[in-house]
C-alpha cells in the first residue's frame, strides 16, 4: 500500500468541525482610539450582539451570561413534533387565528362565538346581526 491509496480514502472535502461557543472576545479599537473588549456573535434567533467593555474579565462574563442564555432558550424552543388529526389546511388556519390573538386560548374564544350563535339563534338572528342591533 502506498501513499497515494491511503489519500484517495480520505473524505472530500474536509470541513471543520461546528462551532461550540456562538459568542467570542476580541481586542477592539473604537474610533476614538481607545482600546476595549468586544463581545461579538450571533443569536440563535439571527440577532447580532456586539457590545464593547473596559476588562475582559466584564467581557467574560457577559460573554458566558450570553451562552448560557442561548443554551436555555435554545432548549425552550426547539419544536416539538406532535402527531394529529388536523389537515395541514387546518394547522395553518390554527397558526394565524393563534398569531391573531396570542396568548388566548382558541378553545375558549370558539367556545364564547358558540354561545353567542346560540343565543342569537334563539331570538332568530346571525351573531353579526345581533352585534349590529
């Protein structure tokens, strides 16, 4: 066996292994001339953070307060797959009603128009016309 077998074996193209930490510290020069730590990365979220401190020790530990914020979010929103027996027309219709009315339950809004449709039916009237009245 010779050098070049051993080569051909070898995975193309080599890629560098993921990034552990989002967040780095660098030395940073304002315009004003003076010389600070700068706390440089990107959230999980797309945002860019960039702020500037007088130690690296204030740096470092904004830096860590960072990763560990990103670590706990990351784990709180990484969806959850979930068998159902809606349609996809009927997730997406779920997903704009909740956009529309966020922090509300869509059980107990469909529950309080249920009402009201009955109570108009009663008198013989929509809803909308008995809103209208």
């Amino acid at each position: 066996m010779n050098l070049s077998d051993d080569l051909s074996k070898m995975p193309l193209p080599w890629h560098a292994p993921p990034r552990l930490q989002r967040f780095r510290i660098e030395r940073f020069k304002n315009p004003s001339g003076k010389q600070v730590w700068r706390v440089d990365g990107y959230r999980s979220s797309g945002g860019r953070i960039r702020e500037n401190f007088k130690t690296k020790s204030e740096a470092l530990e904004r830096m860590n307060a960072l990763e560990q914020a990103e670590a706990e979010g990351a784990l709180s929103t990484v969806p959850v797959l979930q068998r159902t027996i809606l349609s996809a027309e009927q997730i997406s219709d779920a997903e704009s009603a909740t956009a529309m009315v966020p922090g509300r339950s869509l059980a107990a809004l469909a529950a309080h128009l249920t009402r009201w449709e009955t109570q108009a039916a009663r008198i013989g009237l929509s809803v909308d016309e008995a809103l209208a009245f």
